[in-house]
C-alpha cells in the first residue's frame, strides 16, 4: 500500500485535494478531525490537557471549551507546544491504527491529511509527499474570503505557519493551485495516473 502525505499552507486548497481524493474512494485519514477527538471527555487527551490546562478550561458540562483552549495557547507558543505534545502523538498512534487497518482491507493507496504533518514528523510514515501551494496573494484572497478575516488578521496566521517554501523542499509532488478547480482535479488526476503507472512498472 502506497501512504502519501498531504499537507499545504493556509488556504491552499488542500481540503479540495482531500475531498476529490474521498471521491475517487480512496481513504483519507483527516488529521485535524482525529485531533479533535483527541480533547473528547473522558479521553486520555481530555486528562491530560485538564491537568495541564487546570479546570478553566472546562465548559459547564466538564468538555473543553475548545474556543478558550485555542484563545490561550495561541497567546504563548510554549503553551501550544505543549497543548502539540498531548495532540500528536495521540494523532499518529491513531494513524498507525488506520494505515493497519486500510492494509489489512487491500487498499492500494491511503491518504494522510494533515496541516502538521511535517512538524509532527509524521511525513516519515508517508512513502510520498503532497504539498499544495498557491501565490501570496491567493493564499490572502483566499483566506479573507473564507474566514470573512481582514488582511492584518490573515497575515499574523501566515506568519505563525511554518514556511511553505521548507515544505516545498521535502515535496515529492508539488500542487500548484492558483488556477480553475478543473485545472487542480486534471493535476491530481495525472499523479495518480504516474503512481499506478510507477507501480505497475516496480
């Protein structure tokens, strides 16, 4: 089975690579929606976040109040190091678990999705790199447009991006996704078209 790793800047248009991916029925493993899970109540992550974190965390219900959770650590970036430390690795053993299992199930290729993926270090368990890129100014047009955020507020969440050009460095396919979505869906197209070609001559 062939693991590839996608992974892209804000607004890149990698959540479009991921659905179109679901569409031709290969699996895709959402990290940041396995990250979620990771905080649910009663979860190891849960426990470990609260010790962390303290009860002011906590919701009137006793789950995280994921909203003051994100407010605090993005104020201190040794406090979302740290928050990272209880997330990631809870993550890949997640990972590891579904890669088994899409295995095990004779899948060809499985997809993991993830905006972390290089700084979590989980790209080693991927046999291929993906990263979508797009232009500056796409990526800010983009981004205000969807997260309705003024230029000042798009710009600091950039910065506080690892940069994509050290992305770009480790890619084994870049994305380039300043054009149509017909035109990003033929690219994604003619990969998996040279993978199975690749394949079928390994």
């Amino acid at each position: 089975m062939i693991v590839i790793g996608l992974t892209g800047g804000m607004a890149s248009g990698k959540s479009t690579v991921s659905a179109y991916l679901k569409q031709k029925n290969i699996p895709v493993i959402d990290c940041d929606e396995e990250s979620r899970h990771v905080l649910d109540k009663g979860t190891n992550g849960y426990n470990r976040a609260v010790e962390e974190f303290s009860a002011q965390i906590l919701l009137k219900d006793g789950a995280i109040d994921r909203k003051k959770l994100a407010s605090i650590v993005f104020a201190d970036k040794s406090l979302l190091q740290k928050l990272n430390s209880i997330i990631h690795p809870e993550v890949i053993a997640r990972t590891h678990e579904l890669l088994a299992e899409y295995k095990a199930k004779g899948c060809g290729v499985a997809v993991i999705d993830a905006p972390l993926l290089i700084e979590a270090g989980m790209h080693t368990l991927c046999d291929e790199l993906w990263v979508v890129y797009t232009s500056p100014e796409v990526q800010i047009q983009r981004a205000m447009a969807r997260d309705n955020a003024t230029l000042e507020q798009v710009q600091e969440r950039i910065k506080n991006q690892s940069s994509i050009e050290e992305k770009k460095k480790l890619a084994d396919r870049l994305i380039s996704n300043d054009g149509t979505i017909q035109e990003l869906y033929a690219t994604i197209d003619k990969i998996l078209k040279d993978i199975a070609k690749e394949n079928s001559n390994g």
